[in-house]
C-alpha cells in the first residue's frame, strides 16, 4: 500500500478537524453554532483575535448555512475553508507581484 499524497493527507486533516469539532452538541455531521465558534475560536485564532467587529462570526455562520439549519454541514464548512484558501492565495500573489 502506498503513501498517501500531500493532497489527500490535507483532505484527511480537513475531515479530522471538521470531527473533531462536530458532534459536541449531539450531531457529528454537522457543526453547531457553538461548534462553530469553538472551531473558529482554535483552529483559526488568529482572525478571531484581530476581529473588531463582535458579531463577525455570527454573521459568518448565517452566510455558510446555505439552507438555514442553524448548523454547518461538510460541504458549508469547506466552502469557508475554500474562501480562506483563496484570500490567502490571492494575498500571496499580490505580495509577490509587488517585489517585482
């Protein structure tokens, strides 16, 4: 059997991390406001801690719930982690087109 790839090891830590956080509250295919926050308050501290504005995560949740369960699903999680990967990509590429 071989190795896995360094894409699907990634895939494999997104689906532990969405576990990890799922479930706490009773449903572990989903992702409860207070799951949410936990999630967004340890594995994405940083942005948490910089925030100005209280009810940014709040605001965030209502936007990814795309049927408006109250919760997130797997795909709605991906789809914040997906707008993460693409702010910091797009971030990365504006700061290396400015050394030139």
């Amino acid at each position: 059997m071989s190795k896995p790839t360094e894409t699907e090891r990634c895939i494999e830590s997104l689906i532990a991390v969405f576990q990890k956080y799922s479930g706490k509250d009773g449903n572990n295919c989903q992702l409860s406001k207070t799951e949410f926050i936990s999630f967004m308050n340890t594995e994405l501290a940083a942005f948490t801690k910089n925030q100005k504005d209280p009810g940014v995560l709040d605001r965030m949740m209502k936007k990814l719930d795309l049927n408006s369960d109250g919760q997130l699903d797997f795909q709605e999680f991906l789809n914040l982690i997906g707008g993460l990967a693409i702010a910091c990509h797009d971030s990365f590429l504006l700061a290396s087109q400015k050394r030139f």
